[in-house]
C-alpha cells in the first residue's frame, strides 16, 4: 500500500511541479503537418525541397515520461482539484514520511485519486490498478 501511495505521490509532483521543456524531431517534410498554431516547424538546413523539418512542441515531465502540455492541460483541466494544483493551490506533499496520506486524509486521497486517473488517462496501465487497490482501502 506504501508503494501505491508513493506512487500516487510522484505523480502529483509532477504536476505540481509542471516541469516543461521544447523537444524536437526531425520529420519527413511530406509527413510534417501543414499548418498548426500550437506547433512550430523550422527547416532543417539542406535540400530545402526533400529534407525534413524540426517538429517543436512542449512537453512536461512525468513518471511516464515526457507528455505533451496540451493534452496533460486538457486531463487536469476536467478535474478542479488538479486546476488548482496547476494554478499554485494544494497541498506541498501527499503524503508523511512515514508513507501515510498528510491530514486532511481525505483531501489528500482525493488528490491521489485525481492524478492516478490523468495518469490512466495517459496510457499508465500500472496506474489503473494502484487506483483501484487504493479506492479499495
């Protein structure tokens, strides 16, 4: 149950934290896309007609690796207790160092609960069971 919770807990600061960075590739210009407002494209010095182009977008860091800041946006958007998490509210921590949820228990296990589902929502398999074995206790 320790685990679960740590777990619980890595993933709330890494939306606490909201850590984001540029990353880039190069993509074949006949698959890069036309025309984005939330993307940028730069031309890759070279043969301009057949080389590639530099795909930008930004990405936050999570246990699951980096995730697009749109889409993570989107997930905590749904739920108010992450919007306020992302506009500098909540709780420092989840949980004790002794690895117990912090007092308002309940609040903290709603936290919990709320990024293991962004977390699901991402694609964390691991997340969806640690979810449920908390709901569970």
């Amino acid at each position: 149950m320790r685990d679960a919770r740590a777990y619980a807990e890595e993933w709330y600061q890494a939306l606490r934290e909201w850590n984001a960075a540029m990353l880039g590739e190069l993509v074949p210009r006949d698959l890069a896309p036309k025309r984005s407002s939330t993307r940028q494209m730069t031309p890759v010095v070279g043969n301009w007609s057949n080389g590639g182009v530099a795909l930008y977008t930004r990405q936050i860091s999570t246990p699951a690796g980096w995730v697009s800041e749109a889409t993570l946006a989107r997930l905590c958007n749904v739920d108010p207790l992450l919007g306020r998490l992302r506009d500098g509210h909540g709780p420092q921590t989840l949980l004790r160092e002794n690895g117990t949820w912090v007092h308002p228990t309940d609040r903290a296990q709603a936290y919990g609960l709320a990024v293991l589902i962004v977390a699901e929502n991402l694609g964390e398999a691991r997340a969806r069971g640690i979810r449920f074995l908390l709901v569970s206790h």
